[in-house]
C-alpha cells in the first residue's frame, strides 16, 4: 500500500525540518503558551502605572478614542504649525538584528502616540536605507506605508533640511534645551545599542558641525539610575512638552518607574509647576549653555 502511494503522482515525500525550523516552531509555540499571561502581565503593569500616576497627582492621560482618530486625520498639513521632529534611522550598520527590531518597534510606538496627541509633531523618519535592515524590518508591519508621517527613503537630516534648523538631541550635549521652537527640526537618533556605542550619536552631529542639546532632566528631576532614555522616551517627553506641559509633568509622565524619577525642589523651594507655552515662534534662542558636560 505504501508502495502504491508513493507511485501516485504530485506525491513527495515530507522532508525533515532543520534545527532553526524546529528551534523557530517551539519558540512560536511557547509564544503562543504564554500569550494570555503576558497580557495578564501588561495589564497589571498598566494598572500600577495609572495609580503612579494618580498618586503623583498627574493627568492620566487618555487619548482620544477610535471614532475621534478615524475622523481627525493628521497629516503635515493639518500640524504645520507645530513642533518638526527627526527620528534618524542611519544606524543600520552599527545595530544588531534583534536591536533593528527594536527600534522599529519604538517607531510604531512613536507613530501611535504622535497620532493620538492634540498637538502631533510634523514627524519625519530620515536615512532609511531601501536596500537595509531597518527597511526590511519596516515592511513586516501591514499598513506601514500608510502611516502619516513623512518618510525619507536613502536621504538623511542633514540632505532633508537646512543645516541651520537642526538640532540633535544627545545626553553628553553641553546645552541645555529650554524651550521648543517651531523652525527647529529636533533630531533624535534611532540607536539601539545598550550602551556598546557610547557619545556615537552625539560625535556624528558634532562631525556635521549640528547644534546639539540635551533635555532638561537634571534640572528638574532626580533619579535613582543614570538618566538615559530610549528614542521612544525622548520623543514623548518632547510632545508632552508641545501640548503644554512643564518638563517636570512631562518627564515624570514618561520616564519608566525603575528609575525612581522624583520631582526636584527648585530654589525657590517650590517644584517647577508653570505651564508657560513652550513653543516659540520668534527664533529667539531655545537653549542655555552650560560650561560642563551632563548626562540626559
């Protein structure tokens, strides 16, 4: 009988499976074991977030619902007038696979919270690479050349806008920024690196000859860890600040809660409460010099 099987024609017979292929199945498998605890896991984490919050007394922050994005659409248009932001993606040659996926990741995240903001940022992804990994990683979320934002395939900050209005963020900058300025452009590099790539961003803008500045985090909050955020982070203290926060509400809003982030007590011996409008239009300067180096 098995003989006669064989004989039938489109029969083939089944190959062995590879030990990637085997590694990959269980790995999916255990996935998919888990998937109900995870969630479980994220949604008590979500939880502690939100009382964080209320005990802090700070605005939890809800975004608007699905109907409401449905029927706002945002494009560059719609947010002319607001704050320009970079996210610099021409680090495919200095990340790992598995960091490229983590800084799409972060891009997703970046996109999802720039679109439920009520001021969004003119956001603007630059020197992605056609023939890249971080181009690759891109295609493998659906929908992705649909996003409203404004994508810069093989061309960088430095070829998509005048040199003038740039500033890039890095935490070793000796300036300080203050406030946010509309004819900016504030670049935030999309390195994942763990640290194997020290001063890297900060030495490429400096090479450039690019205005660099740091946020304002020591100024006005303590913490327990060395105070260095993902791209996400940085992006989102930044549209924090662009809807009208102070940067002590917008950093605490943000910065993860392993970092202990406490609010610092100015001189005054008051916490830094003013809600003064932190876009400028004037071109007057947006940041201090300081004479030492920090860490952001």
């Amino acid at each position: 009988m098995e003989r006669d099987v064989r004989r039938n024609r489109g029969f083939t017979e089944p190959t062995p499976c590879s030990k990637n292929q085997l590694k990959k199945q269980r790995k999916l498998a255990k996935y998919m074991e888990t998937r109900k605890e995870r969630r479980l896991r994220e949604k008590d984490r979500q939880k502690q977030r939100r009382k964080e919050l209320l005990a802090l007394g700070l605005p939890l922050h809800v975004g608007p619902s699905r109907k409401e994005l449905k029927r706002r659409e945002i494009t560059s248009e719609s947010s002319s007038e607001n704050v320009r932001i970079a996210i610099d993606l021409d680090y495919d040659d200095v990340m790992l696979e598995h960091d490229i996926k983590k800084c799409v990741k972060q891009c997703l995240r970046i996109y999802t919270i720039n679109r439920r903001s009520e001021k969004p940022a003119q956001l603007h992804f630059t020197g992605i690479k056609t023939d890249g990994n971080i181009h690759s990683a891109f295609k493998k979320n659906h929908g992705w050349v649909n996003w409203h934002l404004k994508y810069h395939f093989d061309e960088s900050h430095l070829e998509a806008f005048p040199k003038e209005q740039l500033v890039y963020l890095t935490s070793e900058s000796d300036t300080i920024l203050q406030r946010l300025d509309v004819k900016d452009v504030y670049v935030i590099g999309g390195l994942v690196d763990h640290n194997h790539h020290k001063n890297f961003c900060h030495a490429r803008a400096t090479k450039a000859g690019l205005r660099t500045a740091r946020l304002p985090l020591g100024e006005y909050v303590d913490m327990k860890t060395r105070a260095v955020l993902s791209t996400f982070h940085v992006f989102e203290i930044l549209i924090r600040v662009a809807e009208g926060n102070s940067w002590t509400d917008a950093i605490l809003q943000t910065v993860p809660p392993r970092k202990g982030a406490k609010a610092k007590v100015l001189q005054n011996g008051r916490k830094d409460e003013h809600k003064e409008e932190p876009i400028v239009n004037n071109g007057e300067c947006s940041a201090n010099r300081e004479s030492s180096d920090s860490n952001q």
